[in-house]
C-alpha cells in the first residue's frame, strides 16, 4: 500500500493463498525478475500508476497472473512469461503497454473488460492460450504503427489463419481477429 518509487525485483514466491504482490495506491514502481507460482493471484494492481513490470516468470495460478483495476493506468509490462493460469492479463485499465511478452497455455491470454481503453499490444507472442485475446473495451490496439520507416509491429498468434500477401515477409497482411464486443 501507498509505495512511491520502490523495486520489488529477484523473489521466488510460491505457494500463494491470496495474491503474491497486491500493489494498491502506489506510484513509480519497478517489479523485475520474480518467479510467482503455485496459487491464487499474480500480481494484482488497484489505483496505481506510472510502473514497470518486467522479466517476471508468473504460472500456475488458478486465476490472474496480472490483474489491473479501472484506477490503474501508465502501467507497462515487457519480457514477462505468463503461462498456465486461467486469466494472463484481465484488465479494467487504461493506458497500459505491454510489449515482447509471452503468454503460454492459459485460459485466457489477455481478457480486457468494457472499460478498458487505449492499451498497446505489441511484439507478445499468444500461443495456445483457449481463448488468445478479448477486447470489450475500446481503443486498444494489437500492432504498434510507426509513420517512419513506414512500419507495423503486431504480435505472434499461434493459431493465426491469415496469409502473407506481399513478398513472403513473415508477417500476415490479414488481420487476426479478437474475440469481443470491440
């Protein structure tokens, strides 16, 4: 609670009765290379804000690895794993970023609820997750569009049907299409 400017970084925390970090009311965090597994909730974001969450190997966990609240927001997750839970990412927040993530065999990969809006998804990999994504906010983006080089980074989807139209470039030119009211 109330933490300013804090890292939380090289924990192995297992076995979890409740939630493994449950970061409320706290600004300007780093949370970097934790193992959390065996148990109920990952970490857990409410009315929090300006963070960082990276590195971290999040499994196993009979509900969310990473939970954000509506009051949660600025928030960005890079390099993390997150494998074999029933929700990846379930999100009522704005403004998240969440880049060259993998998200493995969980239930969901990223459930993103009606008043999630404006989050960026890009260069994750989404693999064999039941349900890889679902968008019933508004406003989020799954590619990253750079005007210079003329540019679009999206993300890896195991079970993606779409083609490679132009010049075979390891890249589908069809959308992947996102379960929800998006």
């Amino acid at each position: 609670y109330y933490a300013k400017n804090c890292t939380i970084s090289n924990n192995n925390i297992k076995n979890i009765r409740y939630r493994a970090l449950y970061i409320r009311n706290s600004d300007h965090l780093i949370i970097k290379n934790n193992n959390i597994y065996d148990g109920y909730d990952g970490i857990y974001f409410v009315f929090s804000s300006e963070s960082l969450a990276k590195d971290n190997l999040v499994y196993n966990l009979q509900h969310y690895a990473i939970y954000f609240g509506s009051n949660s927001h600025h928030i960005e997750l890079s390099f993390n794993i997150i494998s074999q839970n029933r929700y990846g990412i379930y999100s009522y927040a704005d403004n998240i970023t969440c880049y060259n993530n993998s998200f493995i065999d969980n239930y969901f990969g990223v459930y993103l609820q009606n008043s999630a809006e404006d989050n960026f998804f890009y260069f994750n990999d989404f693999i064999a997750n039941s349900i890889q994504c679902e968008d019933d906010g508004s406003n989020n983006k799954f590619s990253l569009h750079v005007i210079l080089p003329e540019a679009y980074f999206g993300n890896y989807w195991s079970d993606y049907t779409g083609v490679d139209l132009a010049a075979p470039s390891g890249f589908g030119d069809t959308p992947y299409e996102i379960e929800g009211a998006a």
